[in-house]
C-alpha cells in the first residue's frame, strides 16, 4: 500500500507524526510537495514519483503563494481524486475552509451560532458596521495562523479605509468578549477527539497558539461536540479543528480549519490526533 503525506515541511509536528503513524501500520510514507510536482496531462509526478501511484493521501498542508500557485497545487489534488485516490482532507473542504467568506454561508446554511459578520469594499458600510456594535475583528479572508487580525474600534476606525485599500475589501466579525481565550476542537469523521482551550498571552486577546497563545485541556459540552461535528460536516471535512467561543450559555462557532496542527491537543492533553485520522483515512482506502 502507499500512502502520501502532502507537506511543505516535513519536520512539522503533525507531519512528523503522520509519518510515525503510517509506520506503526506497517505503510512507509511517502512525503509529496506539491511545489515540486509536475503534470503534463497524462501524468502528475513529484520528484519522479507518479502520483496516481498512489492508495491514499493526507493532506498536511498545500502551502502558500500566489494564485496561480495555490490553484495549480488544488487543481493536482482535484484531478488525484478523480482518478480514484482517497484524499483526506477532501481538496473541496480544504478550500472551503481557507475561504472565511464562503464558509461563512455554508455554515450558515446549516444554521450554526456565527458572530454578526461583514464583508464589503464599501468604507462606509464597514464603518457603520463597527459603529453598530461599538467594535470588530479585521481579518483576511485567506487568513492563517492569526496573522493580520485586528481589533477596529472607534478609535481604530481609520484602519478600515487602510485595509479596504490594501486588500481590496474588508471581512469584519461581530467581537465576542472571550476573557482571552477560545476553544478549539478536533474532529474526525462524526467524532470529537478532543479539545482545548487557546489562551491569549497576558494582556492579549487573540489567542491562535502560533501567536504565542498556551494550550489548556478543555471538556466540551454535549451542545459544543454537537456544534463541531455539524461545522465540520457543513464543509464536507473528514477532519477538523473548528474553532469555537462563548460558554455553556450560548457558543458561537468562529471558523473551521481544514489542515489544523495537532500539536497544542498533543501538548495540552496527551492526545494525538493523527492517529485517528490515519485509521479513517487507512479505512476510506480498504473500503
């Protein structure tokens, strides 16, 4: 059997661990960079490798960079599916999920507890937006890792034209008062594998642990599990880390990660995600 691993580096935790589990099944994983592949219609390969060779792909991370870039490396992984590759996560959900606007309404449209959100290219209608509900969260809409997030409030208002001119149009999200932190939850296939709570660094509010945020063990209740597994399954996605703020009283879901890093349930908890993930992935694979 030979199983990929999709990745732009392959000392990452989680990739290291997909590795590491592959192994323990017996499978000797082959590790794909999609920046190194090459299609000429009849065959995609990566570093002589062809990749309809393939029983199975996980997908770690597609990587970065220009439009044409990002779009060839999906377009690879499109086609892989067509040819009868298992590919976990699905490419459709990956983009679903790095699309905040567009994701928006598929969670919407299954009728799941989202902060007000607006996005336009009108200054206007943004300021009165923020106006509206005193402040707001900036962020891109092909955002990552809690880069580029902005808090804009009344003092802040003269971020909006700045973005809008810089990005060509602004994503604002109603700001939920959180006391710096946030939940994150992973989940794998219609399961809740497990949870954390991403805490901000003092004095801070954005809590993503790539921005120096600490992970904390978190149990869910049955109404959150419930809300996680419907926002993953609202984007098609074998597995996610779907984010999520509020309390018990009433929880709102943030957004949905498509190639979520499993290291802060790992370090916090002692659980390793990949592991579930490989035996769905291993499972889709014998059928």
């Amino acid at each position: 059997m030979k199983i990929g691993i999709v990745v732009t580096d392959p000392a990452d935790w989680t990739a290291e661990r997909f590795i590491h589990g592959l192994r323990l099944v017996g499978v000797e994983p082959i590790t794909i960079e999609l920046g190194k592949a090459v299609s000429n219609v009849s065959e995609i390969t990566c570093e002589g490798f062809s990749l309809f060779d393939l029983d199975g792909l996980l997908v770690r991370d597609v990587g970065g960079g220009g439009l044409e870039s990002s779009v060839f490396r999906f377009d690879l992984l499109v086609e892989l599916e067509r040819s009868g590759i298992q590919v976990v996560n699905p490419s459709h959900a990956i983009q679903l999920a790095a699309n905040k606007h567009l994701s928006y309404w598929k969670l919407k449209r299954s009728k799941l507890p989202l902060p007000l959100t607006c996005v336009t290219s009108e200054i206007k209608e943004a300021i009165s937006f923020v106006e509206n509900l005193g402040s707001a969260v900036a962020k891109p809409i092909f955002g990552y890792k809690g880069l580029d997030v902005e808090l804009i409030d009344a003092k802040r208002l003269h971020r909006v034209s700045t973005i809008i001119r810089e990005r060509g149009v602004i994503y604002l999200q109603e700001f939920i008062p959180h006391a710096g932190r946030d939940v994150r939850a992973f989940v794998v296939g219609n399961e809740v594998i497990g949870a954390i709570y991403r805490i901000a660094p003092e004095n801070e509010w954005i809590s993503n642990l790539s921005q120096g945020g600490t992970p904390q063990p978190c149990s869910l209740t049955g109404v959150q599990k419930d809300l996680a597994i419907r926002a993953a399954r609202a984007l098609g996605a074998a597995y996610a880390g779907v984010d999520l703020i509020g309390d018990e009283n009433e929880t709102f879901v943030l957004e949905v990660n498509g190639t979520p890093s499993g290291y802060g349930l790992f370090a916090a908890c002692r659980v390793d995600v990949t592991r579930a993930i490989i035996d769905l992935l291993m499972n889709r694979v014998r059928g």
